[in-house]
C-alpha cells in the first residue's frame, strides 16, 4: 500500500508595500504563489489584493496591499 502525504490547509496573509506599481504588485503575488508551488502545495484560492490603510506607520508607510492566500500543502 502507498502512503500518500496528508495536506494541510493553510491560509497565508501577506501585507506588500503601497508604493509598487500594479505589475510589480501580481511578480510578488505569483513569486509566493510559485514558493508555495515549490514545496508541494497548491493554490485554492488567492483573493484579490484590498489596498489598506495602517493604524500605525510601518517603515514610514501608512497604507499597504492586503493579499490573503489560501493553500494546501504538506506539513
């Protein structure tokens, strides 16, 4: 009999800065999309990216790009 790995889901919750243009915004998202790829995951779904305002600043930035991503993947 094979033993085939148990996937986990898992959800991910990425802030990327504000200040990126829309291209760079979808590199960054495919570059963790394919990470995931990489370590035998696979995307269920990657919602689309809110723009957000901090209540704090960050690294002198007040707002940034919210992407949630949920995935399965080994542990």
């Amino acid at each position: 009999m094979l033993k085939t790995a148990v996937k986990n889901l898992y959800e991910l919750l990425v802030i990327i800065k504000s200040n990126i243009s829309d291209d760079d915004l979808d590199k960054n998202i495919n570059q963790i999309e394919a990470s995931i790829k990489n370590y035998g995951g696979s995307i269920v779904k990657t919602d689309e990216p809110s723009r957000k305002r901090f209540t704090h600043k960050i690294k002198g930035l007040k707002e940034g790009y919210y992407v949630s991503i949920l995935f399965n993947s080994p542990s």
